[in-house]
C-alpha cells in the first residue's frame, strides 16, 4: 500500500487519498467527513511513526519531530494518551476519541466495527505520579456506567510503559 498523503491545517489532518479510504475500511483508522477522512492527533502520529503516513502543510512535507511539536502545541496531554492509544493498537484494538463524553478514547472489542457495535471501554489516561481522588474517580465511574461502557483506567509511568486497571459496576 502506498503511504496515505495527509494535510494539516490547523490542529485538523486529513486525507482524500484512495489509501485513506483504504485503511479506513480494512483497520477503522480515521473518521469519514465528506468527502475525506479526517484523523485524530494519536491516530496521525501512529501512522506517521510506522512510515503510512506522510504529513504535509502546503507542499512541504512536515518531518515526524516538527509533527510532534505542532501536536504537542495543540493537546498539552499528548505524552500521556499517545503511549496508551499507541499501546492498544499494537494490541489490535480499534481506538477511537471520547472527546464528548469528556474521556480520551473510546475501545472497542477486538473484531468489533465501530459504527455496528458499541464501544466496550471508555478510557482515561494519566501518569503513575498523578493523584486521583475519590470525587474523580466516582466522575470517571459515573460517565463509563452512563455510557454502557466499562471504565479503564491507563497509568503510564516514567518509561512510557502502559498499566491498565478495569472498573465495572456490580450489583451485591
């Protein structure tokens, strides 16, 4: 497969390549927006990372570090979700965004097709030295339970290594 030509204006990246309408169908990466597929920060990096993806403001084609920079300026949290996002993929997860149920990302089960089936987790990522309280942990409960989702929470720690932790609801 060719590399998928992407560009970014603003804070969007964006492909109306055969090859990101390819890659959507065969591993759900990118979201549909008329006529193009639109990708979120962790998706264009993943794919950058792994040469299947070029990136490009105007003609001139943006080396991965320049990216990185560009993307860090635009999500402060990138060097705590991308490692977990990056992390589930390489597990075969499908991972989407949960931007409006105010997660980080949505998970859908392995062969699950977004858009057929529901997400199973729903995702919020943080540090190993960041402190959670009761109150948030009960917020970030409450929107898993609400959602019909399963909350997993994903700690990374100073090496960038993944831990995950899965809270259900269970009636005694």
């Amino acid at each position: 497969m060719d590399k998928i030509l992407a560009h970014i204006i603003g804070e969007n990246i964006s492909s109306n390549s055969i090859e990101a309408f390819s890659l959507h169908k065969k591993s759900h990466f990118g979201e549909p927006l008329g006529e193009q597929i639109q990708y979120s920060l962790s998706e264009t990096l993943f794919l950058v990372e792994r040469k299947k993806m070029d990136v490009f403001s105007g003609k001139k084609k943006i080396p991965l570090k320049e990216l990185m920079k560009k993307i860090q300026r635009a999500d402060k949290r990138i060097h705590i979700k991308y490692p977990v996002f990056r992390d589930l993929r390489e597990r075969g997860y499908i991972v989407k965004t949960a931007l409006k149920f105010g997660a980080d990302f949505r998970v859908y089960e392995k062969g699950a097709k977004p858009g057929k089936k529901h997400a199973k987790w729903i995702v919020f990522a943080d540090h190993e030295s960041k402190r959670l309280t009761w109150h948030e942990f009960s917020a970030k409960n409450r929107v898993a339970h609400s959602t019909k989702k399963n909350l997993l929470l994903a700690i990374v720690d100073e090496e960038g290594d993944v831990s995950y932790y899965e809270c259900s609801w269970i009636r005694p």
